[in-house]
C-alpha cells in the first residue's frame, strides 16, 4: 500500500455537487416546493445556495416570511419533487475510480452532507459504495453546516486530528464549516456555487473537474 505523499489522513467529501451530480434536481425540487405552496420562486442561483445547508436553514432562506408551521408542509413538496429523480442521481465520471485510488493509498474516507441519514443511505446504497467510507455524517444527526459538529464528529470517529484532515466541497458552506472546524479545505467548482464565490473563502485550490481534483490529491494529498 502507497502511504499518502504530505499529512492528510482524513478526506471529508460533501455528497451532494461534490461526488453526486445532483444539484440540478435539488435546485428545481426546491423552485416547485415553493410553487406548489404559492410562494415567490427563487431564481436558480439563490435556489443553488441553499444546497448542502440543513432543511430549516435552506426555508429560512427562500422563505423567510413562511410560517413555522408550514415547514413541515415545504419539506414534505421538496421530498415528493426530489424523490421522484433521486433513482437517477449519477455520480460524476470519474468518482468511483478517484474513491478506490484514494482507498488503495491508505487515506480514510468521510462524508460530511446536508443530506438526511436516510437520503445519505439510500444513495450509498443506489451506488454500492458505502464500502469506501470510513465515517459520515447528515445534517439530521447534529448542528448542520457551517457548524463544525460534522468535521469534529468525523474526526473523533477516525481518531484524526484537524491538521490531518481535508474537507472537500462545491460550496461555500462546506469551506466555511472546514474553517470553523480549523480543517483545511479544496473547493470543487463543478457543483453548486459559482468559483467567484468559492475563491472568496480562500480554498487551498479551486478545481474543475474530478479528473483536476484526482490529480490535485495525487499531488498534495
């Protein structure tokens, strides 16, 4: 086994935008859940936004004059809009090569999403490769990001000090919770935010594809 060529122990992935094309869906599930309540529709950048953030914080942000006791209603039209394209989720070309390289080499996997436990099982399991993942962590099971619960929650479950761990995401969510947690951090500009915006959290590079991002670890990991 190729030992890891500088210090990182711990890969943190987020899921979706990151490892998942599916930010497309999560975007369009989110514009009809508001139609469907008969609330103004958000463009698709700020509907984009809101993705890898947890549920009540992503409808305080579209919906901020939206009743609390209309959430439940919100979640339940963005779930029946969002499963009804979740079977065809892919992942992007590339990824599952990246994962195995990455494992043969010695680091641990994590994933760090704003995904529910369940979402994150289900689609694991859609791809069969919960395998190649050490730890994870959802949005459901504690403070969602860019609180720094899910990085420290990944990293006492791996016995992983910050110094040795990387965050990787395609928001500027995910490079905030990497900063809270005191973890450095690589920005995908594939996935949700536009590179602009992800440049702005100073990531230690900004990387365009899977195949950039290989070959980033493989130089740097």
């Amino acid at each position: 086994m190729v030992e890891p060529l500088r210090h990182y122990r711990l890969l943190a992935f987020d899921w979706d935008g990151t490892l998942a094309d599916s930010t497309g869906l999560i975007a369009r599930a989110l514009q009809q859940a508001c139609r469907d309540l008969g609330l103004p529709v958000p463009c698709d950048d700020a509907a984009r936004h809101v993705i890898g953030l947890g549920h009540a914080d992503a409808i305080r942000y579209l919906a901020p004059n939206l009743e609390p006791a209309l959430h439940a209603s919100f979640s339940e039209r963005y779930s029946v809009h969002y499963l009804s394209g979740d079977a065809a989720i892919p992942l992007f070309n590339g990824v599952r090569e990246m994962l195995t390289e990455l494992v043969e080499r010695g680091f641990l996997l994590g994933i760090a999403t704003g995904k529910t436990r369940r979402g994150l099982a289900r689609a694991l399991a859609q791809h069969g490769i919960a395998h190649h993942f050490a730890a994870s962590r959802c949005a459901d099971e504690g403070f969602p990001k860019p609180h720094p619960d899910m990085l420290q929650a990944l990293m006492d479950c791996a016995g992983v000090e910050p110094v040795h761990t990387l965050m990787i995401g395609d928001t500027t969510h995910d490079l905030a919770l990497a900063r809270n947690a005191r973890v450095d951090a690589v920005a995908v500009a594939y996935g949700a935010h536009a590179p602009e915006g992800l440049a702005k959290m100073a990531p230690l590079a900004t990387l365009h594809s899977i195949a950039e991002l290989r070959a980033w670890l493989t130089a740097n990991g």
